[in-house]
C-alpha cells in the first residue's frame, strides 16, 4: 500500500503481436488514464521492436514460431489505427502505407513518424531462451509464476523500466502452457524433450505437479479438462469447400 500514489504516472509492459491491448492502453492515456511510457514487448517475431527502432515496418522476414504463440505475427492490424491517429488521422498517407505493406510487405513513416511513436512508446523483444529464464526469475525472485508470454513483457519490463512503476500486462494462465513452464522452473531448454516419465504425462497431469510444487492455483476449467468428455473427433483438411461442407452439415443435423 503506498508505493503508487493518487495520479502518479504508471508505465505499462504489454506482450504484443497484433497491437490490440497496447493500442487500448494508448487509448485510455488519451481519455486521461495517468498512463507514463506503453512498452511494446514482442517476442522473437521482433517485427515491432524493429518497427520502432527504424521506422520501417517491414514483413520481408521469416516467419518464427515461438513458445508464446499468440505473439507468433508479422502483420500487426492494429498498428495501423495508431499510425492513423498519430498522423493527424491523415487517411491518404496511411492508405499510401498499407497498400505499400500490401504490394511489397514493407512501409516506411519517416523521422517525424518515428519521434513521435518514441514520445509515447518503447520497445523490445525477447528470444525464447529469453522468455524460460524470465519465467524462471519471476518464481525466484517473486514466488510468482507467468506464461511465456507474460515472461516476454517481463522480460522487456526489466530492459526498459525508468523512474515510474512498471505494470506488466499479464495475458495469459501458466497452466495453458505448463510443459514450458515446467522446462523454465527446470533449467530445460526451449524445444528440448522433457524427461520421459514427465514427457508421459498429460497436460492437466503435468499442470498438478506444478501446482504442487509451488503452490499455485490452476483454473477450475483447465484443473478438470483431462477428465471431461471428447465432444468433438472429426478433422477436416481445412480446404475451403470441406470447411463449407462441415458447417453446413453442422449446421442441419442441430437444426434436426
């Protein structure tokens, strides 16, 4: 109690791919929310950290799958509401950008652009290497346990943090990823195989050893879920035509 006082500016760590939460942050300082510095934190698909750092917003690049998989993008959609609204909501020059984005998978806003992006945002990047060892220095140090992609706007939080408090964006439960977890709590690498007595498990399984270890809560909906019953067993090929047939066909027998 106390640390942050009544008005005191509050800076804000958000794990982004599409730029939606952080472009409500942007927002709410807008509407008077005493918001200080929003730090764009991305995970290895460092489009937006390059972003911000040239001025060029470019696509060109491969594509990374990562462990935090809901940052897993390299066209943000949202970005292009804030460039809007920080260009004078001048819709010729934004329009000129997207299409550029769309012919050639690059623009570039200029110096201008770029100042002001700077004025009202930070941002950084973490690899996955990154991300386990933030996961493993939030239980350390806190008692804490986040999701991969909590642990990248932790990450980015601990590279840029200035004189005001940082809140972190946390986006996610662990125990949706509880393999990772587990690996970062013990010193497993990113993408290496887990013991196989822990490798047999299933995820709920895997998600109560967790638990039980560190005294964390898992959601009642993700405590159970092993236990619940398969509803749903047939895979379609994802084709366009399969994916009508499927919804069509869902749609007649509930209709029966």
């Amino acid at each position: 109690a106390g640390y942050i006082k009544e008005g005191e500016k509050l800076n804000f760590s958000v794990p982004t791919g599409n730029f939606g939460d952080i472009l409500a942050g942007y927002l709410a300082k807008k509407a008077g929310l005493p918001v200080g510095t929003l730090i764009c934190a991305s995970n290895v698909n460092r489009v937006l950290t390059d972003f911000w750092e040239s001025g060029v917003y470019d696509r060109n690049r491969a594509f990374e799958k990562s462990i935090s998989p809901s940052m897993d993008i390299l066209i943000s959609s949202n970005l292009e509401r804030l460039i809007y609204l920080m260009c004078g909501e001048d819709t010729e020059r934004v329009a000129g950008w997207m299409k550029s984005l769309s012919e050639n998978g690059r623009y570039e806003v200029g110096e201008e652009m770029k100042a002001r992006l700077h004025e009202e945002f930070f941002a950084a990047c973490a690899t996955d290497e990154e991300t386990m060892r933030a996961i493993a220095e939030a239980w350390r140090e806190n008692r804490y346990l986040i999701d991969p992609h909590t642990a990248v706007a932790w990450k980015a939080a601990q590279n840029l943090r200035g004189a005001n408090p940082v809140l972190i964006a946390s986006t996610a439960h662990w125990a949706k990823f509880g393999d990772n977890v587990y690996r970062a709590l013990n010193g497993i690498a990113a993408g290496e195989p887990l013991p196989d007595e822990v490798a047999a498990l299933t995820g709920c399984q895997l998600n109560r050893i967790i638990a039980e270890r560190t005294g964390s809560a898992i959601p009642r909906g993700l405590a159970d879920l092993d236990e619940m019953p398969v509803r749903f067993t047939e895979v379609i090929d994802g084709t366009t035509d399969a994916i009508e047939k499927a919804a069509l066909d869902f749609s007649a027998a509930r209709n029966d």
